[in-house]
C-alpha cells in the first residue's frame, strides 16, 4: 500500500486569514479572554498554540481547557464556513493532485496540526475532501510534535514507512516525515521558500502542485 500524508493549510488551501479569526474567537470562548496575540503557528499542533498562545496572555491551561478550545474551534468552522469559502481558496493543483493520486491507487489521508473536525470541514468547504481517509489520520489533538502524529497515521493505516510520502510546506513538516523515515515533499506555497525547504531536507522540492508528475513518481517510490 502506497500511503500520502497531507499537510492542509498552505499546502492545499490557504484560508487568508479567516483561520486565525476562528482560532482568537474560540479562544475567547474557551478562556474568557480576548485573545490579543497569537503564538507562532508554523508547523505546530493546535495543542501546542492554544497552550502557548495562553501563556502569552498570562494563563496557565490544561488538558480540560484544551477540549473546550477544539470543541469551540470546531464550531467556529462549522458557523462560519461560508465565510471560509467566500475569503480562503483552494491552492494551485490542489484538486489535481488529489485526484491524480487517487486515480494511481494511493491512499491519501491527513497528518495535520488542525485539530480533526476543523480540519474536515475545511477540505469539505473546498471539495478537497472527497479521497481522504480521515480514520487512518493523525491531528492536531493527537499530540505536540509532528513527528508523532507521522507515527500515529503510519499506525492507524497499517503503511509501512518506506511506502508512505508527506507531503508538506514547512521545515516542520520534513523533520517530522525523516523522524520516521517517511519521504519528504516539501511545497513552497507556504511562508518557506524552495531554498529553505531544501536546506531543511526536503527530499523533493515543489514551487506548487500544478505538476502532478512528481508527486507521482514520490508516491510509487520513484526518487533519487
């Protein structure tokens, strides 16, 4: 079994800032603070944010605060999808690439700093969701480092680690794939660039998706 593992945002859809406005209202909702200032998101679970993010307003969270952040977080994408669809977009090759995989026979699923159902509702939103394989997943409440969650969907879909690609937009994400010897695609359509990308060791180095070529040739093992 060929497996793919998809970062989601600014590898297949950029929200364009609605996210962080989902992200501030439900911590608002989950805290009773009004959220002034956002810790760094790049590469990280949402776990990780909220719990950091907290400490930048003076607050000390646990687990429980946590659950009431994602389930809030949750909802906001739920109210507010429209709005998502209206102001985010699908990137360049998105869809192609999807397809083309599916069509080769790869299953594909989601390793992801988004907590689960926030991270369903904006593939949905998009039409980006209909070849995903959501049980054999890892998210954004499974863990802290992205290596663990590499490890958690190498589990849950039973793929060995020499069959399986992430497919990625920050150095994060290639640290997390090689944790695990898991191929590393690195697609600079985030905030890092090619040469970033390949300094951190991407395997294979992508401006965008529109190439469906060598996401193809990396899923069947075709590399180096």
């Amino acid at each position: 079994m060929r497996l793919v593992l998809w970062d989601i945002d600014h590898t297949l859809i950029d929200t364009r800032g609605v996210g962080r406005e989902l992200s501030a209202a439900a911590f608002e909702e989950a805290t009773g603070v009004v959220m002034r200032e956002q810790a760094k998101i790049d590469g990280i679970t949402e776990r990780v944010i909220f719990r950091e993010t907290a400490k930048l307003h003076g607050i000390d969270v646990d687990d429980q605060a946590f659950d009431r952040f994602a389930e809030a977080l949750a909802g906001q994408h739920v109210t507010r999808a429209a709005d998502l669809r209206e102001r985010g977009h699908a990137l360049p090759g998105a869809a192609a690439a999807l397809d083309a995989l599916a069509a080769a026979g790869v299953v594909q699923t989601v390793v992801s700093g988004n907590v689960r159902r926030a991270a369903e509702i904006k593939l949905a939103v998009f039409g980006l969701d209909r070849h995903i394989q959501w049980e054999a997943g890892a998210y954004g409440e499974d863990g802290e480092e992205r290596a663990d969650l590499v490890q958690l969907a190498l589990e849950r879909s039973g793929a060995q680690a020499a069959d399986a690609i992430l497919i990625g937009d920050t150095p994060a994400d290639v640290t997390g794939a090689h944790a695990h010897k898991v191929l590393a695609v690195a697609v600079a359509s985030g905030k890092s660039s090619e040469g970033e990308l390949r300094e951190a060791g991407a395997d294979v180095v992508l401006p965008d998706l529109r190439n469906v070529a060598p996401l193809l040739a990396a899923a069947e093992g075709r590399v180096g």
